[in-house]
C-alpha cells in the first residue's frame, strides 16, 4: 500500500453538549477509529454548532458542503427535500422502541437511507434514537387534546409535524430549535414537545411546568457523512467507519434509555408536573389524528406501512 503523506481529517459535530449520549457516541466512533488507523487520520469535534454562532439546522448544510465530514440530525428537517422522510414523522406510528429501532435497523430505514441519498451528498451509516417525544408547556396540565386549543406550539420543521398539531388544537410553528430555545425562555412560546432528555438538556423544564407523556412521535436522527469525502477514502477506512457508526448506534440508544430516567427526574425535582395519560386519554389523542393517518396511505402507499414490523 502507498505511503500516505497527510492524515485524512474527519470532523465530527452535532447540536449538543458533550455530556450527551450523542456526543459522547460521536467520540465512540472517533476513538475506535483512532484505534485502528494511527496518525493516518486526524479525528476533530465540535459538541455544538450552536455554540459557533450556527442554528442546529445548519449541520445539514455544513455536511453538505464538505466542511464538517460528519453529522446528525432529526430526520424531520429533511421532509421538504425528502419527501418519503414525513412517513416516520406520522403521530403514534410506533408503540415502543424495540418496534421503532427494528423498522429503522430493517427495510424501512434502508428504503429511507436511499431516498436521502437519491437527493442530497450524503452517506446515511446509521440512525441514532432521538425517541418518543412528549409536549410541555407553561399553561396547565394537559390530558385531551382540548386541553391544547389555541396553544403556541413549536414543531420540527416538517408538513406532517405541524398538521398533526392542527388536529390537536394547537396553533402549531415550524422553526429552528435554536429560535425556539429563546422564544422559550422569553415566555412567547406556550408549548414544544421533545423527549424528556432534549427537554432537559436544553433547559425547557425551568420555564415550563406541566409536562405530558404522549409518546406521539419517535424520532430518529440519521448519521450522515459528506459523500464525496467518504467515497474518496481507502475501503479499509470506509468499512471501518461504517462499523465504528453501528456500534456507536447501539451504545446511544442504551444511553438513551438511561437519559430518559434521569431527564424525568430532573424534571420532577424542578417542580414540575408530569401528566401520564390514561388509557381512554391516550386513545382521545390517536382518534385526533385519525383523518392524517388516512390521509397517510395515499400519500406515502400501503407498501411504507408494510416495513414497519409489527409490535
């Protein structure tokens, strides 16, 4: 094999603290490839853009463009490029993570994979668990959707996001998290929805006191790298890197679970109050969505809904 002269430089970034399991898996695959390859790469961070003057939604263009080589990001920004993308933002799709992590490990997420690839200079490797989101907000508790009439809510920047919370009464805002955080903390926002640890980690919980475990989306965040770049590495480094990223996908999602506990903790001893909805309450929500979920198969076709495994 040639000599190589320089190391290949891999940047790595996302949207979030380094104590996250998302940073934290991110230095997973950096030091499991350093590991292996030595001083023929040059592994660099950067735990959040938003902290470099950048919103959380800019990852995808700096990935795109080549200067940071990898990144993640909740699918659902990708829903105006990606149409096919809008079937997993669909309310109450999935029941519980086993079912969600099979359909994004199984055919469905590699169907996802390829739309993505089709539109934009990615490499999808992996999906990291974002997870089931739940909404809070300043008002009062809420248990039906008539609970939510007339609420500012903000959503992630997607059609179906935003027409699942009409249905729910809401006054639903497609942004950017970042401008999110701050219509939070300046009071001008009622409501988001998030999972707990999100919730937690970007300090919602200490302006918002009712908290409800709707569970009505599971999100994923795929990891994608810049395509030119990673096409142009040695096979070795490529397989490499695709290993690197599934073993990390793992190690996440366990992090994941543990951040949930911890987040919901964090939460109660705020002061806050958490709603877990009955039954009767949690069907009050799927009923809502009904004429979206129908509105669903004739957009997205019956073949989507046959990926999603059975719960």
């Amino acid at each position: 094999m040639p000599v190589q002269s320089t190391p290949i430089k891999i940047t790595m970034a996302g949207y979030g603290p380094a104590n996250t399991g998302f940073s934290k898996s991110l230095k997973l695959i950096g030091n499991t490839l350093e590991t292996r390859f030595g001083d023929r790469i040059a592994v660099d961070y950067i735990w959040n853009i938003m902290d470099h003057g950048h919103k959380a939604e800019d990852i995808l263009t700096l990935v795109e463009s080549g200067e940071i080589t990898l990144g993640y990001q909740s699918s659902s920004y990708l829903t105006d490029r990606v149409p096919e993308l809008g079937f997993v933002d669909l309310p109450f799709l999935f029941v519980n993570n086993a079912q969600a992590r099979g359909a994004m490990d199984g055919e469905l997420g590699r169907f996802l994979a390829q739309k993505v690839e089709d539109r934009v200079g990615y490499r999808i490797l992996g999906w990291f668990e974002n997870g089931f989101r739940h909404i809070s907000n300043k008002l009062r508790p809420i248990h039906v959707p008539a609970d939510m009439k007339g609420m500012k809510i903000r959503v992630l920047p997607s059609e179906i996001q935003r027409r699942t919370f009409e249905l729910l009464g809401a006054q639903a805002m497609r942004m950017d998290l970042t401008e999110a955080i701050k219509m939070v903390v300046a009071g001008t926002l009622d409501a988001q929805e998030n999972p707990l640890a999100n919730t937690v980690t970007y300090g919602v919980h200490n302006f918002h006191k009712y908290h409800t475990l709707t569970s009505h989306f599971y999100i994923s965040r795929p990891i994608f790298l810049h395509r030119a770049s990673f096409d142009a590495w040695p096979a070795d480094l490529q397989q490499a890197m695709r290993e690197a990223v599934t073993e990390a996908v793992g190690f996440q999602r366990q992090l994941a679970v543990e951040e949930n506990t911890q987040s919901r903790q964090a939460i109660e001893a705020a002061g806050c109050e958490i709603v877990e909805l009955t039954p009767a309450e949690h069907d009050a929500f799927v009923a809502a969505v009904q004429p979206l979920l129908g509105e669903a198969r004739g957009m997205y076709g019956e073949a989507m809904f046959k990926m999603v495994p059975k719960a």
